[in-house]
C-alpha cells in the first residue's frame, strides 16, 4: 500500500513539474516578431484603477490591433495596450520590435529603422503596407 502511495505522489509531482514548466515556456519565454504601426493614432482611453488605489491619478491607454511577422516569417495578429500615467503612443507609420511569448508582449515595442528588419519579416511588412 505504501508503494502505491508514493508511486501516485511521484506520479502527481511529475505532473505538476510538467504544467509549471508548460506554463514558464508559454508566459516568460519568447521570440522576436516585428510590425508596422499604422498612420492613425488609436484614441487615448482613460481607465480607473479597478483596486481603487491611484484614482487620483487617471491611467491611460492607447489599444493596437497589429499583426507581428516573427523571424520565421509566420504571422500572428495580437491586441497590444500602450499604458501607463502618461501614455504617449507608438510613433505613427513606424515599425516596432517586440519579445512576445504566446500569452503576452515580453519586451518592447520599440521602434526600429525599416533597414533593420529581418528579410522575411520585411517582405511581409512592406509589401502589406
């Protein structure tokens, strides 16, 4: 009985490790992509602090609806918010580099120099836009 015990606790930890390392991969660990920023600037959206601590100073926000090139060339569309107390938006007709992981925006965006573009990504890009 104490074998089967500790086969099904090991079996359990083995689980567990597993969906805490599928969970690491998909949040915190990315990959490059690039992406165009279109010529109309998103309107500037004012949210309230949902703990209630902060309300005196508003948080906004600018939404995009990009579509990021990885270096691979393989598209992926994705909703990215530019926020914070000050938010200033991305720079109209730019590209932008960012690390993003399937779950979020790691790093970036920052924007580059069209020059600084991979080859696959900038076929993609240019020719989209």
């Amino acid at each position: 009985m104490k074998k089967v015990i500790g086969l099904v606790f090991l079996a359990l930890l083995a689980f567990g490790g597993f969906k805490g390392y599928q969970y690491y991969q998909d949040t915190y660990v990315g990959e490059v992509a690039y992406a165009h920023v279109p010529n109309q600037v998103p309107a500037k959206v004012k949210h309230k602090s949902e703990s209630g601590i902060g309300d005196n100073s508003p948080w906004y926000s600018y939404d995009y609806d990009l579509t990021f090139v990885k270096e691979d060339g393989e598209t992926e569309k994705r909703n990215i918010q530019i926020s914070n107390d000050n938010a200033q938006p991305l720079v109209p007709n730019s590209y932008v580099k960012v690390t993003m992981s399937k779950k979020r925006i790691i790093e970036g965006p920052n924007t580059i120099d069209q020059k600084d573009l991979p080859e696959k990504a900038k076929n993609k890009l240019v020719t989209a836009n």
